[in-house]
C-alpha cells in the first residue's frame, strides 16, 4: 500500500478489475490518493485504489509518483515557493530535516523536487539535493533523528563487549543467563522502536501526507 500523485488525467475507477465493470470514479493529474499493489489480470495492470470519498475500486495501471517520507542528508540546502532559482529562497533547511516527496519532474530544463512539510505548505527545491527516504522518523515537523535511538545501540555494544572482555564476570555468571539477559534487553529495545516507527508513521500510512496548503 503506498500514497501516490497521479500524474494524467481521465483515469476511470471501477468496481471490480474489468474495463465492464460499474464506474465508480475518476482520477485526474495532481490527485493524491492510496493504492494498493499492481497486480495483472487478463493481461492488462491493475492497481486497488482507496478514493477520497472512502469508497474503494480498481484502476488500470496509470502514471503516478510514490510519495514518500525523505530525511535531507546535505548540510544546508534552499526552497523555492517556484521551480526558479531566479527569485529569492523561501526557506533554508538543515540536515536531518524532513519532508514529504511528492514529485519530481523538469520545468524549463532542470529538474526539480516538490517537497511539502507536515503543515501543508509546498516547497520546490534542484533535485540535485540530497535526500533519502526517511526511516526513523516522528510527526512533528522537521526535527532530527530520535536520539534514542543512537544511545539504545551504544548501550547495546557495551552490554556485548562486555561479555566477551572481563572473564571474570563471565565465569561468574552462567554464560546461558548473561545471554539471555542481553536478549531480553534487546527484545524490549526492539519493541519500543517498533512501537515508535508505528505511531510515527501509521498517520501517514492511512491519511497520507498533509494536505496542500497555500
């Protein structure tokens, strides 16, 4: 399942994955809705699409871009309110920031990223900019990665080293109880990361990005 742009318009929705089917719907350019994986049937590509009026159909594979999470990896990069550089920068960010991807595609000759924040607002920026899909990420705004996490693995590192360097802690301890200990500690690491990636993202898995905003 994944939120994606469409990028054509008179894209016919049906009830089933049949061209003979009920219309139910149509999509057009800059649409921004879920689909569901492509699949083939009778040779033709199909994808299952969640329309915004909540009613759920089949349509034949169009184009579309993937909207995604990205984390910026430069420094320092600017946004444009316009795809030019000719005017002055909206905003400058810093690495480690985040945005929604929604797509990219050439306008006078270069091309560009559509970037948009988690309050709706849309930047353009060069695609020559450095970004990378966001993994660790929460809902508020452009932030760093969660420290947390850093310190869970170094915590995790001590905790292992520490078993293999001082022999006399292991002989004192049942090497089977040192072990499961270590596994323990790392089960519940495990599950509050995974407890935190899923309340950062399950917005966005069923709501999808913010709304554009101008």
């Amino acid at each position: 399942m994944m939120w994606v742009k469409i990028l054509e318009d008179n894209i016919t929705v049906y009830a089933e994955p049949d061209a003979n089917s009920r219309q139910i719907g149509n999509l057009n350019i800059n649409d921004e809705v879920r689909f569901g994986r492509t699949f083939f049937k009778d040779g033709d590509r199909w994808n299952k699409v969640w329309l915004p009026d909540g009613s759920v159909g089949y349509a034949e594979a169009a184009e579309c871009f993937r909207i995604k999470k990205v984390i910026i990896n430069q420094t320092k990069a600017d946004l444009y309110p316009r795809p030019t550089i000719e005017e002055e920068h909206a905003k400058r960010v810093y690495k480690n920031s985040f945005y929604y991807l929604i797509n990219r595609f050439v306008y006078d000759g270069d091309s560009w990223y559509e970037l948009r924040n988690a309050e709706g607002k849309t930047y353009y920026t060069p695609s020559h900019m450095s970004i990378s899909e966001g993994k660790l990420l929460t809902d508020h705004g452009e932030i760093e990665r969660h420290p947390k996490y850093s310190i869970i693995l170094v915590i995790v590192y001590v905790i292992l080293s520490l078993i293999e360097i001082p022999q006399k802690l292991v002989d004192m301890l049942p090497k089977v109880l040192v072990y499961f200990l270590v596994a323990v500690f790392v089960l519940l690491m495990i599950i509050s990361l995974v407890r935190d990636f899923f309340y950062a993202n399950i917005k966005y898995i069923f709501k999808g990005p913010p709304k554009k905003r101008d």
